[in-house]
C-alpha cells in the first residue's frame, strides 16, 4: 500500500499502536474483515504500554487490603490483553503457502507473529 492510500490508524493511536499500523499496511493488504482486527489490535498494543509503563512506575507489587502486598492490577490487566493480543494475531494469521497467492493474486494479506513483534 502507498503512504498516499494507507488509512489513517483508529483516533487516538498511540506511538506503538501507529508504528504497528504503519509497519503493517506498509506489507499486506488487508480486507476489512482485517481491518477491523488490525485495529483492535492497535488498540491493544497501545492499551498494554499504558499498563506496563503503571507497572514499571508502582512496581509488580501494591499495597492491597489490610497492608498484604498484592499484584499490580495492571500487571492482571495486561495478561489478559497479551492473550487478546495473541488471540487477534491468530485470527489474522490465515496465510496462504509460502510461494502461492490468493485468487486475487494479491498476495499475502495478513501478518504473523513474527511481523507484529518486528514493529514493536
């Protein structure tokens, strides 16, 4: 896709959620099924840097109920958004063989794994 057809990522983006969208678009394109995952998952990326950077302010452990320390609730947060994270990439991960292309001749649409963690 060229910088002059690629869209714009979702409204309030953050810095890696915008690196992933670019770095992304700039390789496949996408249908909009596949937008819309790619989407959410900017939408995560930038949602798991807001709680890593909590995490890495406070630390893994809080004060919680009666002076026992308790694990961030950030720290939960974010392994849950990992697991989303994964889940999006995997929906997304439909790749044709290695050499083939798609009917439309396109080819390759979406991304893995290892492409998502090359742009962050």
């Amino acid at each position: 896709m060229s910088a002059e057809s690629t869209p714009r990522p979702p409204k309030g983006t953050g810095p890696a959620g915008r690196k992933l969208w670019r770095s992304i678009l700039a390789r496949y394109e996408m249908d909009e099924h596949e937008m819309v995952l790619l989407r959410e998952l900017v939408r995560v990326v930038d949602r798991l840097d807001e709680l890593h950077a909590l995490v890495a302010r406070d630390g893994l452990m809080v004060d919680g109920p009666g002076g026992l320390d308790r694990i961030h609730p950030a720290a939960v947060e974010s392994r849950q958004l990992a697991i989303t994270e994964a889940r999006l990439i995997a929906a997304q991960d439909a790749r044709v063989a290695p050499g083939t292309a798609p009917a439309s001749g396109r080819g390759p649409r979406v991304y893995s794994l290892a492409d998502h963690r090359m742009a962050r």
